[in-house]
C-alpha cells in the first residue's frame, strides 16, 4: 500500500521557519521525482519544489527561492522542505508528490499539511 504522510505543519509568525517532513512507503523510493506543492484556498494547487536525484539537488518556484530548501533521506524514503522567512503569501496546504513518468507512470498524494504564516 502506497503512503505519503506529511507532517511539520503549523501556525508561525512572519519571517519565521518550519520544516515540513514527508515519509513515504509502498513504492520505490528511488524511482520517483519527489516534489512539494501546495494549495492556497481558492486557489489551484502550485509546483513549490522538485527534487533533481541525479544531484540532490531542486529546482524552486520563483516564489520560494532562496527561501525554501528541499532534501531527502533516500535510506528512509523521506523528503523534506525547509522553509524560511515564512510570509503570509505561503499560507497553504503543502502536499508532497510522487511520480514516475513512462508506460507504467505513477502519481502518488500525501494528504497534505497546513501551513499558516500570521502577520
């Protein structure tokens, strides 16, 4: 069975950190881009950060850059995303992704945590 379970989320102050935790199982870990998105309300979900396996390391949304930063524990199937300088505009649900492109593609959802940045 696949899970994705995300944790980390919760109510900060503008200009303060969390670090959002994703653990996964059922799949293979290693096979799959990982990748953060997130969901304002009325809002469509965004693409916050991918991870690039090959080097460890990700791509950003212009939005995040520079203050976000994405990692993984390959030997515990977890990823993570460090988030810093928090603003109110970073106010959403944080889901973490897994997906495998080709003929036997796979998109795999965490149930998503909320984050909520208050000014």
């Amino acid at each position: 069975q696949v899970q994705l379970v995300e944790s980390g989320g919760g109510l900060v102050q503008v200009g303060e950190s969390l670090r959002l935790s994703c653990a996964t199982s059922g799949f293979t870990f290693s096979n799959h881009i990982m990748s953060w998105y997130r969901q304002a309300p009325g809002k469509e979900r965004e693409l916050v950060a991918t991870l690039i396996t090959i080097d460890r390391t990700a791509n950003y949304a212009d939005s995040v850059k520079g203050r976000f930063i994405m990692s993984r524990d390959k030997a515990k199937g977890m990823v993570f995303l460090q988030m810093n300088s928090l603003k109110p505009e970073d106010t959403a649900i944080y889901y973490c992704n897994a997906r495998r492109a080709g003929p036997n593609a796979e998109n795999y959802w965490g149930q998503g945590t909320q984050v909520t940045v208050s000014s």
